[in-house]
C-alpha cells in the first residue's frame, strides 16, 4: 500500500489557516510551551508570542512540568491571556505536548521549548512556507543561539548506509556530499530545503500529519522525540522542511541542563539507541552501535600520536573521541531490557 498523498488529502480548513489576518475570529496555530523550572526564559518565550496572540495567528497553551520556581504563578500572574495546564509530575516533553493536540482543534500546532523566542514575523513565514510546500507535515525554523550563531538543527536519519558513510569519513572527502548528509560543521543553515528531520524546540506541525503519524510517542520521555516525530511523519507520507528565512531565538538546553548537567549527552545518545530499538529492532540497533564504537574507537586511535605531540586542541579532541567510543560502546553491550526501559 503506498502511503497517502499529503497533497491530495490537505483540507480546506488548512489551507484558509493560512490568512494571517487579525480579523479571523479562531487563531489557526496552537502553540504548546513546555516548561520546566526556567521562569525567567519562559517570561521572555511569552513576551515574543504575545504578538502573535493579538494577531489573531495564534492561542498559547503553557504546560508545566510541576516546576518549583514559581514558573505557574507567573503565566497566571502576569500572561493570564496563556492558556495554563499545570502538571503535578514531570511528564515529559512529547507527552507534555501531547495534551495541548488532545484540547485544540486547531489546523497548526506550534511545538515550543520555553527557552526559544520567536523572532518578528517567524510565525507567518513558516505559516507562508506551509503554503508553498503542501508536503511539509513539520517546518522548523532557523535556531539562533545566545552568542547569534545558527544552530545545527536539522539532520539525516540514522540509518546504518548513513552510519557507515559518516563513520568511512566520506564527508569530508566532499563538502557537497558533507552537506547532503547533513553533518555537523558543514550545513548551510542559509538554505531552506528537505531535511529528514529538525530538532524539536521549536516546530510548526501540521495538524492532519500529525494525526496520520500519531503525534508523539510518550515512550520517548526526553530526547529523540523530534526524531522519531519525524521518522513517523516520514513513514506516513509527509516531510520535513527547513525554512531559513523564519528566526528563533534559542537559548539551548535550558531545562536539560538543569536535569542532566554535563551528562546531558549521555541521556541524549541513549534515548537514541531506545528510539532505535522501538523503532528497527534490536539487530539493527546492534550493528549501527557496533559501527559507531569501531568508528570512533579508529579514529581516537589516529589522534593519538598527534595528541601526544602537541597538547591542546589535538589532545582534546581524542580525548572526545574516546570518550564518544565508550558512550557507543555501554549502549552496544547494554542489555534489551535495559534499552527498552530507557524513556
């Protein structure tokens, strides 16, 4: 069976969401901040979404995560215009979002990190881009970091020609292919175009992919939920597009940071390797983790005399290396057990 067109089934009512006008009576986006413990980030995240309220673009929905730094009493306080859903435990982000879906009806969902900002006129050219590619079930904008530099944002899925591509070195045998691929240090994030999938703190969904693909998994609890988002709008026939010309503010890994401190890397990569577990299996899990430790593992090995000559950046970066291998390497022998509970 071939999935379904997203041309031919885009309804009507999306299509009229389009008009930004501030005269329509129902705003077409609802926009779902999840919070945790980041007050003052927050305060700015709603600052920068106000004009989009009385635009008529869009109706905020903030849902805490049982923050204990006065972030609720805030939105009650200050932004009684956000629609607030306090949380008693910490559910997550996906599943945090999740409960904004399940309350509107709105044709757009906006997905948003409260330590992101929208930069004047985001919001409508996303909106604009929709327009322009029916295709895109997600469009995720240009990520601008503290220091005004652009993001990393948007990458290859991860599957094992990609592993072993990247893990042969073959992008750096071409930066156009080194593009392609999406790597690291070599994106243009001045280009708008398909991406397999884009980081989740800030997204414009549409809301009949998200309904083909189900919305987020609440077994991915933190981390690797834009990734799978993106793996299953894919699999139901939508894309994702980057649109360069639409700006947001990111502060970075706000609320992560303050959960994980420095090992946030650690939860990120193994809720990778969980993700990939649901998502391909336990064999295929097995050999992608196999290629990155062999890969990093060589390559630590290759920096070694240079790192032993000159101290410093050389010395730094096998000591990464090495430490990238041994994050592969406890997920390669980690139990079954011990992946699938991992959220």
């Amino acid at each position: 069976m071939h999935p379904p067109d997203p041309v031919r089934i885009a309804t009507a009512m999306e299509r009229a969401s389009l008009d930004p006008s501030p005269s329509r009576s129902i705003p077409p986006v609802a926009a779902a901040v999840v919070s945790w413990n980041t007050r003052e980030l927050l305060a700015r995240c709603l600052r920068a979404m106000a004009p989009e309220v009385q635009a008529g673009r869009a109706s905020v929905w903030v849902v805490d995560n049982a923050s204990t730094d006065g972030s609720p009493a805030l939105v009650r306080d200050e932004y009684p215009w956000a629609h607030l859903v306090a949380c008693e435990e910490n559910l997550g982000f996906g599943p945090a979002v999740n409960l904004v879906a399940q309350r509107t009806q709105t044709p757009w969902l906006a997905i948003a990190n409260a330590d992101t900002a929208l930069l004047p006129g985001a919001l409508a050219r996303l909106l604009q881009a929709a327009s322009e590619q029916p295709q895109a079930g997600i469009l995720a904008p240009r990520l601008i970091l503290p220091d005004g530099s652009t993001q990393h944002s948007a990458y290859s899925f991860p599957t094992l020609p990609f592993t072993i591509a990247f893990n042969l070195g073959l992008g750096s045998l071409s930066r156009p292919l080194a593009e392609r691929m999406l790597l690291m240090g070599s994106w243009d994030g001045d280009r708008s175009r398909w991406v397999d999938w884009a980081i989740g703190a800030f997204l414009l969904v549409r809301r009949s992919a998200w309904e083909a693909s189900g919305g987020f998994d609440p077994a991915q609890w933190m981390y690797a939920e834009d990734l799978d988002l993106g793996w299953r709008m894919a699999a139901a026939g939508w894309r994702t597009w980057f649109e360069a010309s639409a700006s947001v503010s990111h502060h970075g890994a706000a609320a992560a940071s303050l959960l994980w401190g420095d090992d946030r890397d650690v939860r990120w990569q193994r809720s990778t390797y969980a993700w990939m577990l649901r998502r391909r299996g336990l064999a295929m899990t097995r050999t992608v983790a196999l290629v990155n430790t062999l890969g990093a593992g060589t390559r630590a090995a290759i920096w070694a005399l240079p790192a032993r000559l000159r101290d410093g950046e050389w010395a730094s970066r096998e000591r990464a290396l090495r430490r990238w291998t041994k994050l592969h390497g406890s997920n390669l022998l980690a139990s079954r057990a011990d992946l699938e509970r991992h959220r």
